[in-house]
C-alpha cells in the first residue's frame, strides 16, 4: 500500500463566472495546494459553454506551478472544433485532459460529430499522438443513461481501448460498487487506474441536486440523516466530514490507487478530510 503522506490527490473545479469568483477561487486553490495535489482539473461546459473560462483557470493553475488537466467534452462539437481547442490547449502547456461526452440540456439536439466519449479519444490521439494524458470517466454506480451495466462496462473498456490512460469515477458513497467495478475492469484485462472521485459533503440540498441529475445513489441511511439535520449546517457538516473520511480510508485500504476531489470551488471540506486521512 503506498505511504500515506505520498498518496496521490488531485482536484477538480469548474469555471468560475464572475470576476468575484475567480478572486474567490484563486484564494481556495492556494489554500488547497498544501495538499500538493498531483494535478488540478477544470471542467468544461458541453457544447463549448464555459471554453473561456475553463482554458483561463487552467492556465491560472499553470502560472501557479501546478499540473492542470483541462476537461474537454465532445457533444455536440464538430472535429474542426476539437482540434482547435486541442491546438490552443497545447500551446498553453498542458499536457492532460479529462476526455468526455457531456450532456446538452434537455432540448437540443447533438449535431456534432462525436457520439461517445470513445469517440473523442479516439480523435485526440489520431490529431496528437501521445502529446496528453487522457483520463475518462468512470461510472461505478452505473451512468444513468446506459442500456445495462455490461453495456456500460464495454463502453468503459471503448475508452480505455482508444487510448485513454486512466480513470476518474463519478462519486458515490458506497465503497462496494467501486470495488467491484475496479474487479470488473481488471477482469477484462483493462490494466488502468481507476481513480475513485471524492464529493465532500457540505450542504444537503446542493448534495440531492447534483447526485439525482448524475445519477449517484445517496445510500438511504445518509440521505435521511441529512434530512434530520434540516438546516442545522454544522450538524450536516460534520457528519459530512466523517461519512466523506470513512468512505477515503475504506478506498484506501482497499488499494485505490488515489483520491480525486471534487472541491466546488471550496477548500475547507476537501481539506479537513485530507488532515483527517492524515495526507
Ligand atoms: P460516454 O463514455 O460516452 O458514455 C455516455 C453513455 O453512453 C453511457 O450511458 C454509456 O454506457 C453509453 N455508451 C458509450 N458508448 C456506447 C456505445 N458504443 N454503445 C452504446 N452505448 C454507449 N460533463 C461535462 O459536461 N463537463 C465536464 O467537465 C465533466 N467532467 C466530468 C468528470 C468526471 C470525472 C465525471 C465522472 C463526469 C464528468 N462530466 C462532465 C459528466 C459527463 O459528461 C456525463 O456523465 C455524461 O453523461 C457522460 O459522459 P462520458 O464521458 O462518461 O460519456
């Protein structure tokens, strides 16, 4: 098992929009770097929405001497598009990428030119070779859009076989269906990382919003000790802490080769958890 002050971290926000929030974001992310985190990842709006915003705060953390991986999702998107957003993101620097489909709001059609994330890191190493890392998702609890979890296993192992290095879960509080979806993976002999990813918990509307429109399960126990907090923030947090803890130190005892956060732009809970895991 690798020693505890050398676990690999990384940590994942979104663009933020106003100049507040950038202002807001940066003092989070300096605190955050305590943790000297193996890498950095913004997301990215489908259809291009936040590509300004998500290219400018990585190359904030760029500037900052951190890793950065820019997330880049394909739905919608034309090939022309793709590869001038792979041009730009190599002549900033960066050398990793979160490679997804996205989700267009309800409404839209897709009219691109990328059907499944497969097919985006298929184009990312015909256009550039070996140039970027190329993470995926992963989705232990099964993606609430597959036909079945055997469907969603191979459309996984699409991934992997067209060139992606590793994985990033979506979150989840139930440390089984990551171990058994890591069995599965290594099964096929898929041979990759599969990083499992970290919500902390901070607010418990924010927390049903997200997990009902990503389809991550809220095991029930949790979901009604929330419910019981009402809007006792210091109650929901500090359960939160130890929920969000215990799941960390069951993934790493069970060899999880690293803990990705997906901070919110936060740093507190991300960090508190970290101390407790002694990282
Ligand atoms: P895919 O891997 O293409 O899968 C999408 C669905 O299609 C699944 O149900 C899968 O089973 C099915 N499928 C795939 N291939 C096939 C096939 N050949 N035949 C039949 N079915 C198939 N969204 C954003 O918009 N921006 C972000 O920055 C972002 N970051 C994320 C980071 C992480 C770590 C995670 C876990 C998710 C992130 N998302 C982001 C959300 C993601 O875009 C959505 O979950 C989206 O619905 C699926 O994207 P994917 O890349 O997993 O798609």
């Amino acid at each position: 098992m690798t020693d505890i002050a050398h676990f690999p971290v990384s940590i994942e926000f979104f663009p933020p929009k106003t100049p507040e929030g950038v202002e807001k974001l940066r003092r989070a992310r300096l605190q955050l770097y305590a943790l000297k985190p193996e890498f950095c990842s913004v997301t990215f709006g489908a259809g291009g929405a936040t590509q300004e915003g998500t290219f400018n705060t990585v190359r904030d953390i760029l500037a900052e001497g951190v890793n950065a991986a820019s997330h880049l999702s394909c739905i919608g998107a034309t090939r022309a598009k793709v590869s001038e957003q792979l041009a730009i993101l190599k002549t900033m620097g960066v050398k990793r990428l979160v490679a997804l489909r996205g989700d267009l709001p309800s409404g839209f059609g897709t009219g691109g030119e990328f059907q499944y994330a497969s097919d985006l890191v298929a184009f990312i190493r015909f256009e550039t070779g070996d140039d970027f890392r190329i993470e995926v998702a992963a989705y232990p609890e099964v993606h609430p859009q597959a036909r079945s979890p055997q469907s969603d296993l191979q459309a996984f192992a699409a991934k992997i076989n067209a060139g992606a290095n590793a994985a990033i879960t979506q979150y989840f509080y139930n440390a089984d269906a990551y171990f058994r979806f890591v069995e599965e993976v290594d099964a096929l002999g898929l041979n990759v990382a599969v990083v499992p990813g970290i919500m902390p918990i901070a607010s418990s509307t924010q927390l049903m919003r997200f997990s009902d429109a990503c389809g991550a399960e809220i095991p029930r126990w949790i979901r009604l000790r929330l419910q019981s907090f009402g809007d006792d923030t210091a109650s929901i947090k500090a359960f939160g802490l130890d929920v969000v803890t215990d799941l960390c130190e069951q993934l790493r005892a069970g060899g999880a080769p690293g803990l990705h956060f997906y901070s919110m732009n936060q740093s507190v809970a991300t960090l508190e958890v970290c101390h407790r895991l002694g990282l």
